[in-house]
C-alpha cells in the first residue's frame, strides 16, 4: 500500500478490463498522479477511496 489511506500503488488490469464509464460504458484509464479513473468519452474522472472505485458520475470530477 502506498500511503495512510491504504490506496494500493497499482490498479490491477484485470480490474480496468472489467469496469467501464457508467454513463458512455466506455474504458477507463487509471491516472497514476491522482488516483482516478479517466472516462475520456464522459469527460470525467471517477475517484478511487480506500481502494475502492467509486464508480458514481455523481462523485466523479468533471475534465476539461
């Protein structure tokens, strides 16, 4: 684990095979630097808390 909120170091690419944007149902890239995952269709970038993708547009950050 990297840091005091347990985010693993990685995203297993078995995990990124399996999950896509849950409004484009598109792939998702893992952003190393903030610990999101980038929907570049949707323009959004979904959060990963505790280890967990949080896969809610709702709490997803809008790109630019």
């Amino acid at each position: 684990m990297s840091d005091a909120f347990n985010t693993p170091a990685t995203v297993d690419p078995r995990l990124l095979e399996m999950l896509v944007c849950p409004v484009t149902r598109g792939r998702l890239t893992w952003d190393r630097t903030t610990n999101e995952l980038i929907s570049k269709g949707a323009k959004l970038a979904y959060p990963i808390r505790e280890g967990v993708p949080i896969m809610l547009p709702e709490e997803a950050r809008t790109l630019d």
